[in-house]
C-alpha cells in the first residue's frame, strides 16, 4: 500500500519561507514523477511544481523564482518544496503527489497559510 506523508506546512508572514517535505513509503521504488499541488478556497487543485526521475522540473508560473522542488538524492522517495518570498495569495492546502507504476497517489495535504 502506497503511502504518502507531507510534512512542514503552517502560518507565515509574507516574504517568508516555508519548507515542504513528503516521504512515500509501501516498498516502491523508482518513483517517475513527484510533485506538488494546491488548493485554495473555492478553487480547483492546480499544479505548482514537479520534478521527474532525471530530475526535469516544472513550475507553475505563479511560483517561478520562488519555489525549487527537489528529490532526496539517496533515498529518492522523499521530494521537497522549499517556498520562499511567500504571499497571502500562496495560501492553500498543498498537496504531494506521485506517478507509480500508472497510478497516482496523494498526501493527506497540509495547510499553508501566508498573513499580510
């Protein structure tokens, strides 16, 4: 069984900084796509960030220059999201998901929440 634990979310100011982290575990290995995702009030899920097997990543526009995704280079089932410069309207659930074999897993998400 698939699992994935997100980790790091929580309040913060704006121009602040906020590490993500998610960890999959269930005996998996070679893990082709992770990313992350997220959602705010009233709107719909939307990619933020993804990083491939060869390490190929993916930002939304919204986030460029601002978020870096990365993969933990030994266990390479851990991805990162590390937010910097954060703004009010970077509040949302923030959620981590990963390609498996065809398959698509989410985290449980966590909450991001950025104050003026």
């Amino acid at each position: 069984q698939v699992r994935l634990v997100e980790s790091g979310g929580g309040l913060v100011q704006a121009g602040g900084s906020l590490r993500l982290s998610c960890t999959a575990s269930g005996n998996i290995f070679n893990i082709d796509f992770m990313g992350w995702y997220r959602q705010a009030p009233g709107k719909q899920r939307e990619p933020i960030a993804t990083i491939t097997s060869d390490g190929s990543t993916n930002y939304a526009d919204s986030v460029k220059a601002r978020f870096t995704i990365s993969r933990d280079n030994n266990a390479k089932n851990t991805v990162y999201l590390q937010m910097n410069s954060l703004k009010p309207e970077d509040t949302a659930v923030y959620f981590c998901t990963i390609d498996y074999r065809g398959s698509l897993y989410w985290g449980q998400g966590t909450q991001i929440t950025v104050s003026s």
